[in-house]
C-alpha cells in the first residue's frame, strides 16, 4: 500500500510535467471577442508561416504615456505576440524609448525617426504632476533580409494650437488596422519583385523637386517605376500594373486618350490626379490674386465613360488649412484660414481612408459621379459640412481673408473630391473609332478591345497638388507639410502620403491582406448612468463572492477530508 502511493505521487509528477512540456509545444487559443479582434486572418497566418529569416520589429512606445496609449501600446504588444505564435523563432519584437540612443551610437531613436520623415505627434496630456506637452512616436520599424520598413501606428487628428485631440474611436480604428499595418509591412519587405508601375509625362506633369517625397519615398521603395512619355509611347505595356497621372497641364489628344482607354480595357489600373483648372499659389504671391481658368485637358469625355466628370469649380471649405495675412495692413502676421485649401476627414467608409487622418488639399476640383451600368462608385474623400463651390472662371484674392467669410454661403456638405470607379469598363471610342485611331492600333499589333471582360479599378482625385510636396529653402518638404506654417503652432504633417500609400497598394493589391485591412472593431463603452447606479452594487458582488467562494470551497474539502479519514 505504501508503495502503491510513492508511485502514485511520482506518476502524478510524471503527468504535471508532461502537460507542461505539451503546453508549451502546442498552443491553442479561443477567441470569446464578438468582433474576433484577436483572431488573424488565414492571409496573414499564411505570410508568417512562409517566413525564413528572421523579422525584428521595434516599436517606439515605451514610456509614461496618458491611458490612450496605454491602451495602444498593450494592443500592440498582444498583436505582436499572436503573431509570435505563428511565426515562432522567425520573430522577435521589442518597445522601445525613442529617447533612448540607438544600438553603438549617440544619436537619439527620435532624431533618427524624424530624419527618415516620421514626425512626432504633439500631446497634451494630464499627469499626476500637472499639465504636460509630450512628442509621441507611435511608429514602428519592421525589418526583415536587412530591408526596413516605418509606419504609424496611430494618425492623430490636430487641434487648436497644433495639439493631437485623441478620441476613443482613434484608439479603436489605429487598432483595427494593426494587424494588417503589421502583415503588409512585412509582405513587402518579403517581396522580391516589386510591382511595375508608369508615372506619365509629356502632357506637362511635374518632374521637378515638387515629385521627390513622391518618387523617393513612396514610389522606388515599394515599386519598380518607369516614367511613360504618351505622346512618344505607342502602346502602354500591360506588363505595368498602374499608371499614374499626376497634375496634367497640357491637353491630351485623342491618341493619347486611346492609349489610356485601350490600356483600361486591358484591365490595366489607373490612378489620376487631376487640376481640372489653372489656380497657382505662385501667381497669388506676387499678384495677391490669380483668375481661376479652365485648363480644356479634354478628358471629361474620357472620365464620363468610366462614371466620373471633374466640375470646372473649386471647392471652398470652412475646414481648412492656414496661411499667414496681413490682416491689419501693418506688417504682422495672423494664421488664418485659407477656403481654397480644404481639408479633408475620412469617412471611413473603404480600406483606402480607413483610419486615415486629415487630408489636405490646394485649390480643389469638385466630381460628380456619373451612371454607367456595373460600375460601383465610392466617395473617398469629401468637404465638411460647411463648404461650396465656386465656378470658373474665379477670382481668387489674398485680400478675401481680411474680413472673416460669410459662414450663410458655406451651406453645402460632403462635396465629392476623390471617388473609386470599381466594375466592367466600356471604351470611349466604342463605335466611334476613326480609320486613323484603328490604324495608329494595327500598326503596332493591337486589336480594339470594346468593352473589358474583368472587372477593373479608376481613382479619381480633383487635386494634382495633393501628392506633390512643397519646397522649403531650397529643401523638399515631405508629402502633406505647409510651408507656410512651418515653426509655427500649426504645423503639421497632413496624411496625403498615407493615403496616396492606400490608393496604391489598393489598386495594386497582391498581398491577398485586404480582408485584415477590413476588420472593425466595434467600440464598446460603458453606461456612466448605469455605472452611478449599480456601483455599490457591484462593489459587494466582486468583493464578496470570491471570498464567500474560498471559504465554501475550505468547509467543503474539510469536511470531506473528515469524513474520509474518521476512525
């Protein structure tokens, strides 16, 4: 009997210590959240289970931070660590004070990370100790086969005097997008071969120090660029995935129009932003106004066909960015609104704006949408509730802002400025192709292709400022500065680029994550009233019960062992 219960113990041993190496090899979860919000996608499994070398991420918020980014530090860390469970030895993380210097060296993380264009975000926050301004980097870098890739993690929205205004639903959408920012930025440093993509040129496109943000820091590192010319061109090539048009001023013939169109039928993607009119902040700093014209780029009929027209008007908007006046004739300077140059706050209604922040624009077109039968339209972007339009041609004076605007005109709300165009395209020249466009095809071994058998993708933007950049004592600004606030309260980086990013990898779209991209989590808040009611209520029950719960569970094993072992 006494042998019996030695073996006994060491069998119970045996079995512990087997349950834990088993615990420790395989590893299941249940995700109980309704919006599964800790569960990943097969797309991104599949990417961390096709992993050879190892990823390092670093993420840049460790620190005393106000609850908000408490919160989306710890989201960040359980979303890393649900990766960690796929990928296994493949990937390590880290938090980090960007404080700090990095590995070897005396520069700061935060120097390092505002060199490479991610900028801080101000916050104001309530500390124990008072009142306190901090810059916060909510930025991570992924690094994989010495490659590295940045991203927000957070885009802030701007408030008065410059200050990050966070809400709980900005917490709420920065961590539904965290597994997909996570898995992308992984898929494209694990890619090899990036997409082939067209910037067109020779109907007056910039190509100057106004495209370096765009080129340098979006464009090469993500994608294999070629610059078209479609006036030399004689067939856009189907082996580029998109072309890109970007602040045309030269009217477009129509063989440059049929090269487009038949590139679409194709099933080629295009990406357009467009100046419908002439309006240019350099004539209005040495005029002080310039006349708002039509530029006749003779793509309207183009546009129309697919489900869009660009409106000779400008939108002008009570939401928008500043610039400095001379308001009192006297030589200083207030930063006031300036209606031309609107700014835009998503919707999101789409992965391409989801949880994306201010957008901002220069003097820009308004679109309607046409109908064109299995065509589905999608406003991205769009004014505020307080905006209107005005029709070329237009005066635009510098002097406008010396008396505040007449808030009764600004009735008109979510004027669209940016739509996708998703569906079976019908050409343009579908009956009605001269012997001279057909030849222009025959000659270089083209068939006409009517109407496309696939569906395909258009975004159309009523601003070719938006992705350009802005120059800064002979320096490239990034994508989204204004010049005219720099050093000021107000200066802030507005998310052109990151939206520019997500019409891109949208179009595009190889890496199969839109479904990560797609996640909602749904924002569940407490009823303070309920709260107030049932707070002494609920205080007894969490109190009480696992004590009362402790002591039931100790009588009952007493009296059980009493009974076993009374003689």
């Amino acid at each position: 009997m006494k042998n019996l219960k030695k073996w006994g113990w060491l069998f119970t041993i045996l079995v512990l210590v087997l349950v834990n190496w088993g615990a420790s090899v395989f590893h299941s979860r249940i995700d109980l959240t309704n919006d599964k919000r800790f569960t990943l996608t097969p797309a991104t499994k599949q990417l961390l289970g096709s992993l050879d070398e190892e990823v390092e991420i670093k993420v840049f918020l460790k620190g005393e931070f106000p609850a908000a980014f408490r919160r989306l530090a710890n989201s960040t860390r359980e979303t890393l660590q649900e990766f960690k469970e796929v990928a296994g030895k493949h990937l390590v993380f880290s938090f980090v004070n960007p404080a700090d210097n990095m590995e070897g060296t005396r520069v700061s993380w935060a120097d390092t990370l505002t060199a490479m264009g991610l900028y801080p975000i101000n916050l104001k926050s309530q500390l124990a100790q008072g009142e306190q301004q901090q810059l916060v980097f909510p930025i991570a870098l992924v690094k994989y086969n010495d490659k590295v890739d940045a991203f927000r993690l957070f885009n802030g929205v701007q408030g008065p005097g410059g200050n990050e205004m966070i809400s709980h639903q900005d917490i709420n959408n920065a961590e539904a997008m965290m597994e997909y920012q996570f898995a992308n930025s992984i898929y494209k440093l694990k890619e090899t071969q990036k997409p082939l993509i067209a910037y067109a040129t020779g109907n007056g496109e910039p190509e100057d120090a106004r495209t370096y943000d765009l080129v340098e820091n979006v464009l090469k590192p993500n994608y294999d660029l070629r610059v078209i010319n479609l006036q030399t061109l004689p067939v856009i090539e189907d082996t580029f995935k998109l072309v890109l048009i970007d602040k045309p001023s030269i009217p477009f013939n129509e063989f440059e129009k049929l090269k487009l169109d038949q590139y679409v039928m194709r099933g080629g993607r295009l990406l357009m932003f467009i100046d419908h009119l002439n309006a240019e902040m350099d004539s209005l700093r040495i005029k002080n106004e310039v006349i708002a014209y039509d530029r006749n780029l003779g793509l309207n009929d183009l546009l129309f066909k697919y489900g869009a027209r660009l409106n000779p008007s400008l939108v002008m908007d009570l939401q928008s960015d500043r610039l400095p006046f001379d308001v009192n004739g006297n030589g200083q300077y207030e930063f006031l609104s300036w209606n031309y140059f609107p700014v835009f706050v998503s919707k999101n209604n789409h992965p391409i704006n989801k949880n994306l922040g201010f957008v901002s624009g220069r003097f820009v077109n308004s679109i309607d949408t046409t109908e064109v039968e299995g065509v589905k339209k999608t406003i991205l972007l769009s004014s505020s509730q307080n905006s209107r339009t005005i029709s070329a041609p237009a005066l635009i004076s510098g002097k406008e802002n010396v008396n505040a605007p007449e808030d009764e005109k600004f009735k008109q709300e979510d004027i669209p400025v940016a739509v996708l165009l998703e569906g079976k395209f019908s050409s343009m020249f579908r009956n009605r192709l001269s012997t001279a466009l057909n030849d222009s095809l025959q000659k270089y071994g083209q068939e006409f292709i009517p109407r496309e058998t696939s569906s395909n993708k258009i975004i159309v933007v009523g601003d070719g400022d938006m992705i350009l950049n802005e120059i800064s004592q002979n320096q490239p600004l990034p994508m989204g500065m204004n010049p005219f606030t720099m050093g000021s309260q107000y200066e802030y980086r507005f998310a052109n680029r990151e939206f520019l990013e997500n019409c891109l990898e949208y179009l595009i779209n190889q890496s199969g994550l839109s479904e990560a991209k797609s996640k909602n989590f749904t924002l569940q808040l407490l009823n303070g009233k309920k709260i107030k009611e049932e707070e002494s209520k609920w205080q007894v029950i969490n109190i009480l019960v696992p004590v009362s719960a402790v002591i039931a569970f100790a009588l009952i094993f007493q009296f059980i062992r009493r009974r076993k072992y009374q003689v």
